[in-house]
C-alpha cells in the first residue's frame, strides 16, 4: 500500500513542480536565465549558483526553471493537435463507407512505420526551424497512434446495443455520434496522452538540439544540451541538469500512464 501511494506522490510531486515552472517559474528563482557575466561563466556549482553557470556566465538553475516553459509547452501543445486531430481521424475511418476506411487505415499504417522522431524532423526539413513548425512535426508524427485506438474503439462501440437502440428510436447520426459512441471511445486516450506527452517532450527536445526549435537565447532544455556539448570536459553541470530535467520530466509521465492504463484495465496499481 505504502508504495503504491509513494508511486503516485513522487512523480505526481515532480510534475506539479514543473507546472509550476511553467506558470510561475518567478517563484522557483530569482535569477534572470538571460543574463550573461563573461567573469562568472563555467562556474561549478555552488552558493551563487546551485547549478553553476554556463559558458556565458548564464545562472543554470535559472535556465532549467525557464526552459520548462518551452519544453513543457511544445510538448503540451503538440499533444493536445495529435489527439485532437486522431479523434477526429479515428472516427471518420471508423464511421465512414468501407473504401474511405480503407485509405485512411493504410494512411495510419505507413506513417506508423516511421519512428517518430525520424517522421517529424522530415517534417521541420520541409517547413523550416521555429516552434510552431516543431509542434506541428510532432502532432503530425503522434497522430497514427491515437487514430487507430480511437478507429478500433469506433468499430467495437458502433456495433454495441445502445447504439443499435438509439437507431432503432430515430436519432440522428450526428446526435448518435456525438451522444453515444464519441464519449465511449475517448476512455483509453488520456493514458495515451500521458505517456505520448513524454515522447513529445523527447522529440521537441531533440529537435531543439538539432537548431529547429526555439532559437538561441531562449532557455529550453534541448537547446541547453546542443550549447553544452563542447564544454562536457570542463563544465558537466551544463549538460547533466537539462538533460537531467528531461529524464525525469519523461520518467514521471511514463510511471503515472502506466499507472493510469492499469486502472484504466481493472489492474491494481
């Protein structure tokens, strides 16, 4: 029982700390993750700086805090496009004549056989570098697996009784859909989305690393990672809590999905 509940609270604890970091993260510290001093740069970590500085004399701490807003966000808004977007093209193939199934099933299929990560950045190489372009990447690339569940739920939920009642008493298909099968097919997303957030938060990382995300100086956890790579034999503490906080940040996202997912299946956490 203890661990089930330390289960919950610990990663629980460590996300509302991140949101936190990124509604207020004024409150988490008062140093300004812009502010560069030449004379203090690659400080180790200590009193004036827990995290140590980085090579521009940037207080690390301060650009881990602020850099959560970008991360989290991309991943956030990526995810919310990709649901979206999946419900919507689940239940169209799921509710639509036989050939439209079809082509839309094969669509989710052949862009399923991409990693994601790999689909996304063929993605930003066609739009171009900039945030906006990054979260479109990822959505587009996290669509497949939420319109497949939501197409394979749509299939099981069409063919169940109430459904056939509510034909048999005159309703509208709209109303039937919106009524009956839209709300009995979402049961499996939120535990998708919570662990397909970690994975977006890997991909806008990554492709932050790569230059396509937001541009320097905008503190994100990717983009710290890529300025320190050529200082990890003189300064690791510029690359270990960036990289540090996107471990976590996915770590705490997997445990509480899986966690979801096993209640969600009838299981004891």
């Amino acid at each position: 029982m203890r661990g089930n509940v330390l289960g919950w609270l610990v990663p629980g604890a460590l996300l509302v700390l991140l949101a936190l970091a990124v509604a207020a993260p004024g409150l988490l510290t008062a140093a300004d993750p812009l502010a560069a001093d030449p004379m203090d740069a690659l400080a180790p970590p200590g009193g004036a700086h827990w995290f140590g500085s980085d090579h521009l004399g940037r207080d690390v701490l301060a650009r881990v805090v602020y850099g959560a807003r970008h991360s989290i966000s991309i991943g956030v808004a990526a995810t919310v496009l990709a649901v979206t977007s999946g419900v919507l093209l689940g239940l169209a193939a799921g509710l639509s004549p036989k050939w439209l199934d079809e082509a839309l099933a094969r669509s989710f299929d052949v862009l399923s056989t991409l990693p994601e990560l790999l689909l996304a950045l063929l993605i930003v190489a066609i739009t171009g570098p900039g945030t906006m372009n990054v979260i479109f990447a990822i959505a587009v690339a996290q669509i497949p697996s939420y319109a497949r569940v939501v197409r394979a739920q749509t299939f099981v939920v069409r063919r169940s009784g109430y459904v056939e009642q509510a034909v048999t008493f005159g309703r509208s298909r709209l109303a039937i859909t919106a009524g009956h099968v839209l709300p009995n097919v979402l049961g499996p997303i939120p535990v998708l989305a919570t662990i397909g957030l970690g994975q977006a938060v890997i991909a806008g990382s990554g492709l932050s690393f790569l230059g396509m995300g937001p541009q320097p100086p905008a503190a994100e956890w990717g983009a710290m990672l890529s300025e320190a790579r050529n200082y990890l034999r003189v300064a690791w503490w510029e690359a270990f809590f960036p990289g540090l906080a996107i471990t976590l940040t996915v770590v705490c996202l997997t445990v509480v999905g899986r966690r979801l997912q096993r209640r969600f299946e009838g299981r004891t956490p």
